[in-house]
C-alpha cells in the first residue's frame, strides 16, 4: 500500500539531493540520503530519485557508501540502464586501499542481481579471492556463488572451482566455510564439494577455529565422506568426541547427526553416542528459547524410538511450567508418556492430573489423552482419575474423558465395568460432537450394563431433528440398533422413529442410506442383525499386530537434526479415533539372566561376527564361514510387508518347487515346540531378538490367540564366487492353539469359560500351556500342541546361510520359553 502523501515527500526529497548547498555540507547531504532510506523503509516509492542516488555513491564517507548502496540493491531492478552507471564507481571502490570499501564494493556489486552486469562482476571478484584482507576473500567466495545463482545455465568456470578448493586451506575459517557453501552451490548438479581424506582430516582438524554455525556446516558436509578403514573410523570419532557435549545445541546436534552417520554399521557405538549426548539434550529443554525447547523436545522423542530409558532418571525435567506455551507443553506430555514405569507411574499421574484443569482446553484435553495412553498399562489407577474428572461437569474436559474411555476399552476390555458405571449422568455435560460420538458407541457396545442406556439414547432421538453433527446422527443409529438387540422391549418404540425420520425425513444421503440399511436388515430377521452388527466389543490384538518394538537407530538417523522430527504431528504419537491400540515403549535391555542362556555355540558364533571381526573376503577350502547377523540396513514395516504378501502371492499360486526353481528366493515352514513363549512379555521377546542381530518389527500381546510374531535380519558371510555377500530373511512366528482347542473339545466338550468354536480366534487364552518336563519334541499323539510355527523367506537364496539361521531363532525360543515354564 502507498504511503499517504508520497508524492509531496519525493518532490521535496529530490529538490533535497539536487541542491548545491546540501551537497557541500557533508552533514545535511547524509540526513537527507537518510530521509530518503526512512522514506524508503515506511513503504514510499522512492525509485524516482535513482539517478539522484547514483550520483550520492561518489563520496568517501563510508557511512554515506553503505546507506546509497541499500538503495540501489533494492531499486536496481526497476532500473536496469541506470544501474550501469553504479559499476564504475563500484569498480573503482574495489581498488581502494581500505578493505572495508573494498569489501562493501563486492558485496554491493553482487547484490545488484542484474544479469547485464555480470561481466563487470567477474574480474573483481577473481581479484577479490586473491586479496590479501580476510574480509574481502570472505566476500569474494560468496560473491562467485551469488553470480551463479543468477545464471544457473552458465557454464562452470573450473578456473574458478580450483581457486575455491585451494581456498579450503585459507587460515582465514570463515574463508574456508564460505568456500564450502559457495562450492555446495556451484557444484549442487554434481552433488556437491567433493570430499576425500585429506579434505575430511583438514576440516577436522581446523573446526575448533570455527564459529557455531561454522562448526554446523562443516559437520553437515562431512556426512558425505566414508573412513577408508575402521582405524580411520575411530580416528574421526575420536576428533568428534569432544563436539558431543558441545554447550550450543546446534554443534551438539550436528555433531551426533554425523556420529549415527558414520556408526551406521556399529550399533553399539550409535547407542553410547546418544547416552553422551543425554545431559545437551536435557539443557537444550531448558533454553530462555521456546523454539530451542521445542526442537529438543521434538528430538528427544525421536532418540526415545530406540532407547526409551533414555531419560526415566530425569522424567521431572519434562514436567510443564504454568507460562510454557501449549505446543511445548504437549510435547512433554508426550515425552513423559514415553518415561512412565512402575516406580515413577504415581508422581507423573499425579502430575497430568493437574494439566487436566488447565484454562488451554487443548492442553487439557492432551493430558486427559495422556492418561489415556497410561491406562492401557496402568488402567486401574487412571481410571480413578479419569473417572474424578468426570465429576467436574466441564464440556471439553468430559468430552476427552470420554472419548480417552471409548479408546481405552477398545484395547483393555476389563475396564469395560468401571466405565460402564461412570458413563451414567455425564451425557448432561456433553456437547461437542466427537464426545457425543463417543458416548454414543459405549452406550451401544456396552448398553446392556448401563441402567438408563435406553433412556440416555431416547435423548438423543428425541433431539436428532435439531443435531447438527451428521456422525452423531449416524453413530445414533448404530448404538440404537446395537442397544435393540441387547434390550429390544425398551428400544423398540424409540428405534422405529429413529428409522422413520432418517429415511423420510433426512436430507444427508448418507444417514438415509445407513438407515435404510438397517431397516432392510431387521427384514432379515433378529439373528442376522446379530451377525452383521454385534462384532467384537474390545480387540487387544486389534486382529493384526500391534506392538512396535524399539527401533534400529539407523532407522531414524538420518532424520536427526533435520525439520523432519518438528513435522511429526500429534497422530503420529497418539492413538486414532477408532480406538487403535499404541505401541508400548519399554527398556530394551535384557536381564543378566536371559543374557547369559543365550550364550549359545550358535549365538557365539552370530555376536563375535558381529562386533566387528571382519572375515577373508574369500576363506580357504574345508573351512566353514561363521554365520553373522546384521539389523542393517533396516527395513521399515511398509517395506516388509510389501515384500511378504508379494511373495507369499508367488508361493501360493506357482508352488514351492516352481518358485524355488524361477526365483531366487526360498520358503522353509518348521514347527517348534516351545509353547510357554505365547507368556513371554514383549520386552524379553524383544530383548532377546536383539541380543543376537535380529529385529522384530510387530507383535501381538501374551495370552492372545492367535499369536504372531514378524521379524526380519541380514545375513552377513565371506564373499566367494558363488555366493551373495547379503542375504535378507524374513519370517513368522505363528501360535494358534486350534490343536490344543480341539483336543480339549474333543476330550470333554465345551464348557462354560472355555475358548469356544466361534470366538477362539479374539479371545485371550485361558489356559496355561505347559512344556513337556524332558523338553524334548515328541511326536505322534499331539504332536502339535505348543507347536510354534516358524515361516521363513530368504532373498537372495543361500542355503547354508539359512540353515545357520534357524538353530539360532530356535535356541532363542526355547531359552525364553524354559523361563516361563
């Protein structure tokens, strides 16, 4: 928008700089060229003084220079012919003896931005990278990344690359560092500065010269170099030690972003590297800057994806101050979340507690969603407090009690009682949708334990001409269906006016659609209602797998100290609408115990050649290759399961001896026996795989049938003629008890609170499955009972690879299952 009056302010401005005697004072002339930057600056369009400006840069006042010269860069555009006129003074100012007007004379030069001027430009800035003040050399690089911005077609002068390499060994650091930027744009479609030992050794040894966003840059360029050797390797690591503990969060960060870089092959070494960088992250959480707290809250949840014990010792530094912001303070919810175990379980209850009350309903909302998540650990305690904050009769506190309710007895139905009985009188206080929502589907699936269900529902009918919500309309007529079945005498009347304005009156096609639906399925009779709507009230096994073990750190790596952690919104940590179970984040460290059954010929064999004793390339004849499991490269859950079901499809429909014989791949089916695994808790499950390389990306909870297990490792032996140097296994392990079932019915029949025909598959086992006493695989009668199903797909096919593979899965299982037994 113009400023009011500008014109008159222009008029008087040039008669200002036209006039001799303010010209021939110094003084006025510099007031007046800063009236025209005020002018300038509070949005007057000053272009029409250009050529007034350009006869002002002729002066040797440098204060006078550096305001002339903010003028011209922002009006050289509009005036492409005039701009010319600039150069020579521009030119001759390169030439001056002071290297602040040599300097200032670059940097204008290029900040003209007109593609006219650029061979002007050229031959100050090749004298500029050969001058001898710091300041200009500092100028002159960037200025030759600038002049290529520009023209990004041109040809690349080598000449000009050449000088910037050798410019790399300036003494000046701020000369080296500008020639890493300018190079990274020059040479941007060539992947940027190349980078090799004696450059890397160089940069390494000279960072301590550098500022912190020096020290930044450098390490983000280094990630591109690989050590030749591992002697190498620790050499760099050992340079880098001291950055870790850095007191500026940048260089800590870019420090550990470069370590999981180089240690990708050493997990051992990644996992020492984040317990260094533990007490930098801790005080980044405490800046005076709220960005700052947030990015290291933000990147304390992504170290937490591979060691969740990180911080349980410091969880009090994650509890929310009253002035914080509500970003920060639901980004700590998140993380204390993450840190609750069995000891500090009550204080940090105690704590969300009181955020629950909070005058920000979003921050209140995400505690009471936090408790949630706790719950489905500690259901017992949070359903106290979960059920006191229903007292408070607060709409948006209610509603998220509620809808944290529903989601909670999706996942853990023994709550089912306790919130049936808090439920009754709390729709009084509900008035947001996604509550309302959420009451209706508890009322439906657990109407027949709540008294005044019906009359609760008639509520809702009674007032559905006047609701707004078209998913409260269409979750009315589910739960009102549902409560019939349950409770048909008093449902009855209220269900056939339900159905009758929905499909006669509604004008949203949806809701007239679900009802009539439903009202061609009463046709079909009571039974098939029953069939098609009353599903599973609650599913701990949600059907699929829903455990997400701790993660590789190579599998986040490259994610740290990027925006990627501060994209990852609130559904990637909370669970869904729908009631969808959240992974369980625990200590993955194994007990002494575990770890020392374990210690197995087979699994040696796997940890020696996995620490780090690289074998010949090619191993003498008679000598067998020791088998080696490697985590990386890791293979996220969408990969694995792209790569099971597409060959899964194959093996089904050509056969195993046709797919052995067209692909390169192979598919073995063993059952072991080790039936006490189905009790073994996901930590020691988890502990356990990865004690020997191998990772387990999903499972399904103890005591529930069936149970699965999908996990995946490489395998890693000397390279040879005819062998791959890396193979990828794939596997299954799959419990469904349908022997044991049968055998029980068969025996005795079914009787009451036994896993019956129709529901088995859902429900939790209810019997204790022993192993026999001799722990030997017996055959004949019930020669499947407790038998695990191991499936295993290896690409690309090495059979004695594979064969190595399955002793080492075996003994795992059978060490966790004789524990249980």
């Amino acid at each position: 928008m113009p400023y009011l009056g500008g014109e008159e302010v222009v008029k008087e401005l040039r008669r200002a700089l036209s006039n001799p005697n303010v010209q021939s004072d110094q003084l006025r002339y510099r007031n007046t060229i800063l009236k025209v930057i005020r002018s300038m600056s509070q949005g007057v369009d000053v272009s029409g003084l250009f050529s007034e400006m350009v006869k002002a840069c002729a002066t040797v006042d440098i204060v006078q220079k550096k305001l002339v010269y903010v003028f011209l860069c922002s009006y050289a555009a509009l005036n492409p012919e005039l701009s010319l006129l600039v150069i020579n003074t521009l030119r001759k100012d390169c030439q001056d003896p002071n290297p602040m007007v040599r300097s200032l004379a670059l940097r204008n030069m290029t900040n003209l931005r007109l593609p006219s001027l650029v061979e002007y430009v050229e031959q100050p800035l090749t004298a500029g990278l050969r001058d001898r003040a710091a300041c200009v050399r500092r100028v002159a690089v960037l200025g030759w990344a600038k002049l290529h911005n520009l023209q990004p077609a041109s040809e690349i002068d080598a000449a000009v690359v050449n000088e910037l390499y050798s410019l790399l060994r300036d003494p000046d650091p701020v000369v080296m560092v500008n020639c890493l930027r300018a190079l990274e744009e020059i040479l941007k479609e060539e992947g940027g500065v190349a980078i090799n030992k004696p450059i890397t050794h160089h940069l390494l040894n000279r960072l301590k010269e550098c500022d912190i966003w020096g020290q930044c840059e450098v390490l983000r360029v280094l990630q591109r170099y690989r050590p030749q050797s591992e002697d190498e390797l620790f050499d760099i690591l050992s340079l880098l030690d001291a950055y870790l503990v850095s007191p500026h969060p940048p260089v800590m960060a870019a420090t550990l972003s470069l370590f999981l870089n180089l240690c990708s092959g050493l997990p051992a070494v990644s996992l020492a590297a984040l317990e260094r960088v533990r007490g930098p992250l801790l005080a980044a959480c405490g800046s005076g800057s709220r960005e700052m707290r947030f990015t290291a809250l933000c990147h304390i949840q992504l170290v937490l994806r591979s060691l969740p014990g990180l911080m349980g010792e410091h969880y009090k530094r994650f509890f929310c101050g009253y002035a914080e912001p509500a970003y920060i303070k639901q980004r700590k919810m998140q993380v204390l979340v993450e840190l609750v175990n069995d000891e500090n379980v009550t204080m940090l209850l105690d704590e969300l507690k009181g955020y629950c009350t909070d005058v920000n309903a979003d921050t209140a909302q995400a505690a009471i969603s936090a408790i949630g998540r706790i719950g489905r650990s500690y259901s017992d305690k949070c359903l106290e407090i979960l059920t006191g904050l229903l007292g408070l009769k607060q709409d948006h506190i209610t509603s998220a009690v509620v809808q944290t309710m529903r989601d909670l007895v999706w996942v853990c139905p023994q709550c089912s009682d306790t919130v049936c009985f808090a439920l009754e009188g709390c729709e009084e206080t509900l008035q947001d949708g996604q509550g309302r929502q959420a009451l209706l589907w508890l009322l439906g699936v657990y109407g027949e334990r709540v008294s005044n269900a019906p009359y609760t529902l008639e509520v809702f009918v009674d007032g559905v001409r006047s609701e707004a919500s078209l998913g409260v309309k269409m979750e009315l007529l589910t739960a009102t269906m549902r409560l019939f079945l349950y409770r048909p005498a008093e449902t009855q009347d209220m269900l056939g006016r339900l159905l009758h304005y929905c499909i006669e009156e509604e004008t949203d096609m949806c809701v007239r659609d679900q009802a009539l639906l439903y009202y061609r399925l009463l046709h079909c009779g009571t039974e098939e209602t029953r069939r098609v709507l009353q599903g599973r009230r609650s599913d701990p096994s949600l059907g699929v797998l829903i455990g997400r073990p701790t993660e590789p750190v190579s599998q986040w790596a490259r994610s740290f100290n990027t925006l990627e952690p501060l994209r990852r919104g609130v559904a990637g940590t909370e669970s869904a609408s729908g009631g969808s179970p959240e992974h369980v984040t625990f200590d993955p460290k194994p007990n002494t115990d575990l770890s020392d059954e374990l210690n197995s010929s087979h699994i040696e064999e796997v940890r020696s050649a996995s620490d780090g004793a690289s074998s010949a390339d090619v191993l003498p004849p008679g000598v067998v290759a020791p088998l080696s499991l490697s985590l990386t490269p890791a293979l996220s859950p969408e990969e694995f399961e792209r790569l099971w079901l597409q060959r899964q499809a194959l093996h089904a429909e050509r056969g195993a001896e046709e797919m052995e014989e067209e692909e390169d791949c192979v598919w073995i089916e063993e059952c072991v026996r080790c039936p006490a695994i189905l009790r073994c808790s996901p930590q020691s499950l988890q502990a356990a795989m990865q004690l020997v390389n191998i990772q387990t990306l999903a499972f399904t909870p103890p005591h529930t049938l069936p149970w699965k297990v999908y996990l995946y490792t490489h395998t890693q032996h000397p390279r040879s003629a005819d062998t791959p140097r890396s193979t990828l296994i794939l596997g299954e392990l799959l419990y469904t008890g349908e022997a044991r079932l049968e055998a029980a019915g068969g025996k005795n029949g079914p009787a009451d609170g036994d896993v019956g025909a129709e529901g088995g598959e859902d429900q939790p086992v209810k019997e204790e499955v022993k192993a026999p006493a001799d722990g030997q695989d017996r055959r004949g009668d019930g020669e499947e009972e407790g038998g695990v199903q191991v499936t295993l797909k290896q690409q690309p096919r090495h059979d004695e690879a594979l064969s190595g593979f399955l002793p080492i899965l075996t003994t795992v299982l059978h060490t966790l299952s004789s524990e249980r037994v």
